[in-house]
C-alpha cells in the first residue's frame, strides 16, 4: 500500500489560496480516479476537485471554512499498490502528518507540523498555515441547548397534581403545568391556569416556544459576502439620494410592448430602468465608474458593465451584463434571465460574476418604499428600484386644471461613494433617469 498526499491544485489566475466550502468524502470513505471529492472558493469562483486516484481517504486538511494554501496538503489517499522511492518519501511525511495530527489534543502538536514544515521549505509559509488551521482542535457540536432550556428540562417531568379535565385543557392550550402555580394544596386547578393566563397575555402566551440555540459558520459564498459588505462600509463614506417617480405611462408601454411581443422574453420594469440609465450615463461620467483607493485613482468607463443584484439560495451573487448600453430591451431581458440562472444553479462563470461598473439592486415587489443599498466596491453608485405602489394623486385635466387619479409610483434610491460622487450629481442623475422614465416614449429612440 501506498500514500498519495495530494496537494491543493494551482488554479490560476493568481490565486495564493482557496476555501474549502464543503467536503464530499471523509476519512475513511473509499475514491475513485476522477471522483468529485471537494468544492472550494477563490476570489473568482466556486471550483469543484477531482481525486486523480483511487484509494481509501486517510486525513482531511482541515474542515469547511478553512483556507488551505496553494501546493499545501489537500487530502491523503491510501493506494494499492507498491510503493516507489519517490512515494515512499511521500507515505512517510504522510504518515508523520497523520501521527501527528492524531496527537492534535497535545499542544505542542501542531508546532512539531509547523516547526517540520518550516524547516524542510522555508518558503511554504502558506502550505504552514494551512496544515496548522487542519490540526486544530474540532469545534464544538453547531446546535447546543441553552442553559435555561437544560434548567428547565427536569421541571417539565415533576409530578403535578391536577385532575384529567385541567390536563387536558392544558394541552389544548399548550401550558406546561409544571410553569403554572398550583393552590396552596399543591394541585393545579382552572382558576390557576386563568390566573396563568391573565398574568401571560401581555407576553403574547401560546405564540411560540423558545428553540435551542444554534451556531451556524459562516463560510463560502456567505463569508465571501460578509468580507465584501464590511469593507465597503469600512472604505466607503456612502450617502443614499431617494426620488419618487410616476412609471404609471412606463406601465401602459410595458404592458403593450409584452402584448405584442411574440417570441421574444417577457419585460419587466428591469429592462426599461436598465435603459433609462444607460441613455444617461454620458452625461454623468462619475457615476459609470471605480475607484482605486489604494492608488487614488478613478477610472471612468466609457461601456456600461451592469452588475444585476441576484439573490441565490448561497446567498447574493452579482452577473455582470457586458456592454448594456449596446442593447436593446429584449435582450437585455434575456440577458437578466439567463444570468439569474446561471447564478442561481451555480454555473455562473467568474468572467459572468467580475468586471461590473455599476450596479442595479432589487427586491422586485419586496422593494420596499426606499432602500440604502451598499455600493459594490470598488464601484462608487449603486441603484436600487423599489416597489411600485399606487396612490391618488393631482394630475392636469387637461383645460388648465387638476384632477385626482390612481397613479402608480415607485422611488428609486441611489447610493454613492462621495469620495467621488457628490450630492448635486447623484440627484441630478437620477433627475434626468426619472425623465425618461416619466416620458417613456424617449426610451424608444435614439
């Protein structure tokens, strides 16, 4: 018998490091060649490892939430077989390693891996982390009941003195007889579970029971998102301009454009903002750009990379629509549906989810009145749609007066980096998309 170490693969681009997100095999568990055995995140993508042999799993580097260095220990593979020169050096570290780890409660474990590795490749400062994060100690179980509910547990199964009918009622009203106080006697009577009552009706009694507390790791797409938003709001001075917009004529297009449509995608609202934007973007550079904080510099794009706010069940991804302004609305819809897709079955590429130059975020009829979306660093705007909503309003009638009409209204909400952008060009960008937008009929030409 052999051991393989196999080392985490180099999967370009630049990559120092990945994330384990989840392991598909665990020790003990037989491979074969070519078996999907682990997914890990870089700052690109999700990637999904192939074992390159067969052989039975001995040792894990680590656990979901671990970063491993690129080259460092991945998994060990027991091989059939007899084992080369070359191997038998590798089944030798493999086996240190393992002994070591299996020693992993001694403190000094895992110095004697750090202080091995260290010495035989003085350079592998990242392989010596990596190794030192897998032999760290287990966590402890993620659910674990809280003190009170373990306090409580021997109550609930003491003798209470009642008699049939107030058991039953208990039940039927979800009272633990145990909580209630009984007569002086010692036995639980209905005027004591009134009185029970009366005291817990301002609690909202009977609404819900208290659950054990649970721990849950951050790790993968939604560290990935915890780290992003945090260092936009570390970096970022934001400040959120909201306007009120009629879209009550945008509507009546939208709803004829889709009666007439045929083969093409149905439109929503999206598409249309998507070009209302776009068609003034020229005249508010500073909004299409980024800015590189770290060599205080902004580059302003003269193409519209549109990052779409797409919420995924691994939590919120952004595909990028390359070229929007170049589009038209029926395939910047198809655009939108195929990259909500791709995001939401996890086939997105990393060329689909990078290179954005401002972003759209919406909650579609979640929208809310307004939002304060955080801007998609290094972007400096974020635009957020929010919900359409109709209200009466005093509209012209037409001969010099004003009527009251049921019109539909939606605010738009704009967030940005005022390092860059300042206040008079955030609401006056938003002034002109409202134009459009209000004025549908311009959104059709040139």
């Amino acid at each position: 018998m052999a051991k393989f170490i196999f080392k985490m693969p180099d999967v370009g681009e630049g990559v120092a490091e990945a994330e384990v997100v989840e392991w598909h095999v665990k020790v003990g568990d037989r491979v074969e060649e070519d078996q999907h055995i682990v997914d890990v995140m870089t700052d690109k993508a999700t990637i999904d490892i192939e074992s390159p042999v067969s052989g039975i799993v001995t040792t894990l580097a680590g656990e979901a939430g671990d970063v491993v260095a690129i080259g460092a220990m991945l998994l060990v593979i027991e091989t059939e077989g007899e084992a080369t020169a070359e191997e038998a050096e590798a089944e030798a570290a493999a086996e240190q390693i393992e002994d070591e780890m299996s020693d992993a409660d001694d403190a000094d474990g895992a110095d004697r891996v750090a202080e091995r590795i260290e010495v035989e490749n003085p350079d592998a400062s990242d392989a010596d982390d990596a190794i030192a994060a897998a032999l760290a100690p287990a966590p402890a179980p993620a659910t674990t009941s809280t003190p009170a509910a373990t306090a409580a547990a021997p109550a609930a199964h003491a003798k209470v003195l009642a008699s049939p009918a107030v058991r039953q009622r208990a039940r039927d009203l979800g009272i633990d007889l145990a909580e209630v106080k009984p007569a002086a006697d010692g036995r639980v009577r209905h005027a004591d579970l009134d009185a029970f009552l009366a005291y817990n009706a301002g609690s909202g009694f009977g609404s819900g029971k208290a659950r054990a507390d649970e721990a849950i790791k951050v790790i993968g797409l939604r560290k990935r998102i915890a780290q992003n938003m945090a260092a936009a709001k570390r970096h970022i001075p934001h400040f959120t301009y909201v306007e009120e917009c009629d879209v009550t004529d945008l509507e009546t297009l939208r709803a004829q454009l889709n009666a007439a449509r045929g083969e093409k995608p149905k439109l929503t609202m999206l598409p249309l903002l998507i070009s209302a934007i776009c068609k003034t973007i020229p005249d508010f550079p500073m909004i299409n750009a980024r800015f590189d904080d770290e060599a205080n510099v902004v580059t302003r794009y003269g193409a519209v990379h549109l990052g779409i706010a797409a919420q995924t069940d691994a939590g919120l991804m952004v595909p990028v629509i390359r070229d929007a302004q170049s589009r038209n609305l029926w395939q910047l819809a198809r655009e939108i549906a195929r990259l909500a897709e791709a995001a939401r079955s996890g086939k997105a590429t990393s060329e689909e989810l990078s290179g954005s130059t401002l972003t759209v975020t919406s909650l579609g009829p979640l929208g809310g009145v307004a939002t304060t979306p955080v801007i998609n660093r290094p972007e400096v705007a974020i635009i957020g749609p929010n919900r359409i909503i109709e209200r009466p309003m005093f509209v012209s009638d037409g001969m010099g007066g004003e009527r009251i009409a049921k019109r539909k209204l939606m605010n738009i909400s704009i967030s940005c980096d005022h390092r860059v952008v300042d206040g008079h060009d955030a609401a006056s960008f938003v002034q002109a998309i409202k134009r459009l937008i209000e004025t549908p009929a311009l959104l059709l030409v040139d």
